[in-house]
C-alpha cells in the first residue's frame, strides 16, 4: 500500500507518499480500507520531531479516519467486513490502510457521508473525554475555549450547547469568531485586541469560566487561572505557548479550582475504548440529530498532506482539513 511517511523530521516537504508493507490486524484489531484521515496539530509535531508515536505503534501521521472494514483479526466481534466506520488511531491514518482496536472503532452517524465522518473521531473524543467526563460541564455553566475555530473549538462549542452551558470563545480574527457565533458561541473575544479574562468576567458578571479548554499551556497559565470561577476546572490540552508556567497557588486555593493536563495519544487502550464508546453513547444521537456536525474548512488528495499541513500551520482554516485517499 501507499501511505505519508517521515523519512526525517522538518517542514512539510518532510511529509513523503511512498509504499509500505500493509498492516496485518492482530488479536482485537480489524484492517481499514481508509477513505479519509484528517490533518491535527499532533501529526505537525511528529512531523517536527516532537511528538513520536508511543513505541510498538505505526510511524506513520494520522489519529483519525474513516472506511470500511476488509478484514477481521481473532477475537473481534460485533464488526463485520464491509461495515462503514470511523476510528480513534494512535498514528497511521495517512495511508491507503491501517489497523484499529476494534474497541476504538465507531459506526459512521446516519446522515454524515463516509469521508466527512473522519473529522469526528479525535475531537469528539477529545471534547467529551476532557470537557465533560473530567472537568464535568454541567448545564448552565460556562466554558471559556481556547481556539474556537479550531477542530477541537468548533466541537466544543456545539457540545458544549447542546447540554445548555454558556460558551466564551477566543480566536484571532473577526470571521473566525463569526463562524464561532454561527455554532452557538455567546462571547466573542478576539485575543489579539482584546484580554479574555477582562472580556470574559464582563460577559459573566465577574464570576468567570466554570470550565476552560485550553491549548496553549505555560503561555495563558496565570490568566487563565485568573479567569476560572469559584470551584472552576481548567483543562490543559495543548502546549502551543510553552511547557513551563509559574502556578499561583495562593489564587487556586482562593478559588478552589483545579488544574487537569491530559494527553489522548498515549492512554491505554481499555482508557480509548471506555471514552469511544462513552462518544457513541452521549455524542453520536447529536450528530445523527443534527444538532451537533461536523466542521470540514477543505479537502485535499492525501498525497497532497504537506499542504493540508501548510494550511494548519497558518491557521487559514476553520474546523478541520481532511485528506482523502486514493
């Protein structure tokens, strides 16, 4: 089979289209002809060299897809071959093929198209695992997100909704945090000329976020614990502003709030299974429902993945960029 490789680490002219033996699915696993994978931050820093796949696992970029089942390994059941899926990956999306733990497979949700199901998986998954069965979003609460056009954003802000929260956005220009109202966003906060922490204790009466999903690490550390309410939870899920922040302790304990960091890629695989499957239970009848969809900024060919990376780098992009391929 054909698939993206990462002969060396660097710039997206890194990322290189050549063949590779085809997986073989072992003891719980079952072989995907993939129709689409989709681009996420997580596959630019492996492409950078920081972010390598756990070891025994795939090489190759990719922790998404969607297609159809073409065989089953031993002791798989529930699945069968021709069955149309979508599937959490620890790497290997970016190929004609791979092979998933059947526990992290998903049906692809009535009324969403084969490709379009592979922007769903990661942020999903990653949304409800942080967000609700973590930090515990209750309705009527508010969630402060980081990224709001992103992937992950756009998720949550329709999650976020749909179980009656209130939703703050940041996001870097006024068309990105147009589409943000677009998917039920409350508070639009451009954090190139405005601070989130003034703009959003003036949207809450000065009581801050109950929740706050957050990208960017060491770099909105002070501000946002500055931002959480009385009993807050903040979320740490991306470390795009560095790994290393000062914590004021003393304005934690004033708050009792709670700070949580966590990672998906690395769980074990009883940890994927238990949070697909909490997905299908509490997200899938949304998506099915058309209260909660998809959001696809644009498709590439997959041989084309250093572009789709160029786009993601830039931030030109609104949800996600899928890869469609061959």
């Amino acid at each position: 089979m054909h698939a993206i490789t990462i002969p060396e680490a660097g710039g997206p002219e890194a990322l290189v289209w050549a063949e590779v033996p085809d997986p073989v699915p072992g003891e719980g696993e079952v072989l995907v002809e993939v129709v689409a994978s989709a681009v996420n931050r997580a596959d630019v820093l492996q492409r950078q060299g920081f972010y390598n796949p756990p070891t025994g696992t795939s090489p190759l970029p990719g922790l998404e897809c969607a297609g159809r089942i073409t065989a089953l390994g031993p002791g798989v059941s529930g699945w069968s071959v021709g069955d149309e899926v979508c599937a959490l990956l620890v790497g290997g999306g970016y190929a004609q093929r791979v092979a998933v733990p059947a526990g992290q497979l998903l049906p692809v949700p009535k009324g969403v198209d084969l490709a379009t199901a592979a922007a769903l998986p990661e942020v999903a998954c990653t949304v409800w695992s942080n967000v609700f069965m973590i930090a515990h979003l209750r309705p009527g609460e508010t969630l402060l997100v980081h990224g709001g056009a992103s992937g992950i954003g756009t998720m949550a802000i329709q999650l976020a909704k749909a179980v009656g929260a209130k939703v703050a956005v940041t996001a870097g220009s006024p068309e990105k945090l147009a589409r943000c109202a677009e998917l039920g966003a409350d508070v639009l906060i451009d954090y190139r000329t405005q601070d989130f922490v003034e703009e959003l204790h003036k949207a809450t009466g000065g009581a801050g976020a109950d929740v706050i999903l957050d990208i960017m690490g060491a770099k909105y550390l002070d501000r946002n614990i500055q931002a959480l309410a009385v009993n807050g939870r903040l979320v740490v899920i991306g470390l795009q502003g560095g790994v290393k922040g000062e914590l004021n302790l003393g304005a934690l304990l004033a708050k009792r709030a709670a700070v949580m960091a966590t990672t998906l890629r690395a769980r074990p695989l009883q940890e994927k299974a238990a949070i697909v499957a909490a997905v299908r239970e509490h997200v899938w009848p949304l998506v099915e429902g058309g209260t909660v969809r998809p959001v696809v900024d644009r498709t590439l060919p997959m041989r084309e993945a250093a572009e789709a990376h160029r786009v993601l780098e830039s931030g030109a992009h609104v949800g996600k960029v899928l890869l469609l391929a061959p």
